[in-house]
C-alpha cells in the first residue's frame, strides 16, 4: 500500500474525530483505527526500500549489458583485425580499425556506465525526499495525538 495514502487516511481519521471539547483542539480519536494504520505504515515502509532495491537492480543489470556490449565489440575488432593481418598495409588498418573500435566500444560502455548511475543516483534521491516527507508526516500526527492525549489527560 503506498505510504502516502497511509497518511491521507491517519489525517482523514483525526479530522473525522469527534471533538472532545466544542471549538477546542481536543478529540476523541479511534485508537485501534490509528494504530492499525501505523501498523499498516510499518509494512510499507519496507516496501519503498525493495523498491530502491530494485533500481539498484536494474542498473546492475544496465552496466551488465553495456559490459557484455563492449567485450563483443573488442570481439568483432580482435576478429576483423585477425583476417586482415594477411598483409602488412592491411594488418596496419586493421589494427587501426580494432583500435578505434575498442575505443568506441569503451566510449559506450562508460556512457552507459555514466547514465546508469544517473539514473539510479536520481531514483534514489527521489526515493530519500518521499520517505523523508513521509517520516516527518509520521512523526507530526505521531506528535499532535501525544499533544492531545496529554491535553485530555491533564483536563480529567
């Protein structure tokens, strides 16, 4: 369940509270309904994290095939330079060629590498801000019913 609409139904739950006292910040709150929620919030926090999990999975798997793309292209090089080397002025453009080819295939590779990790760098720092926001959303309806515990507590 996403987290966030957790917390729209934590928020709904007070606001739907009857008031204690008339125009007083003071309410009777359901706590078996609250505490279900945050226990509902506890089983999905997790899930925010296997969802990082995942985005560190599949830049593994992006740097994986930009790896295996750039061991076949120094393949085909190494292949192509081979058949030609029959020649002198041929094995010298072939071994031209093989390098250029091995160095564009390194170019790629460390492009993908670099978009790779951007890609994952921004999910997660996105990741971070929600669960963020999320804690402190948490934390504050966590805080404003001790508040208003302690406010009854002290008027009975």
């Amino acid at each position: 369940m996403d987290i966030l609409h957790l917390v729209d139904r934590l928020e709904e739950t007070i606001k739907s509270s009857r008031r204690l006292v008339p125009f007083s910040s003071l309410r009777v709150i359901d706590e078996q309904r609250v505490w279900a929620i945050v226990d509902q919030m506890r089983i999905s926090i997790p899930e925010q994290v296997r969802r990082g999990q995942r985005i560190t999975q599949e830049r593994d798997q992006i740097l994986a095939e930009a790896r295996q793309r750039a061991e076949g292209l120094v393949r085909e090089a190494e292949e192509r330079a081979t058949e030609m080397v029959s020649e002198h002025s041929v094995a010298q453009a072939a071994e031209a060629r093989a390098a250029a080819i091995r160095e564009k295939a390194e170019r790629e590779s460390s492009v993908l590498r670099l978009d790779a990790n951007e890609y994952v760098f921004n999910s997660l720092c996105q990741l971070e801000e929600e669960l963020r926001r999320t804690l402190q959303v948490v934390e504050n309806g966590i805080h404003r019913i001790q508040v208003e515990q302690a406010e009854a507590e002290r008027q009975a």
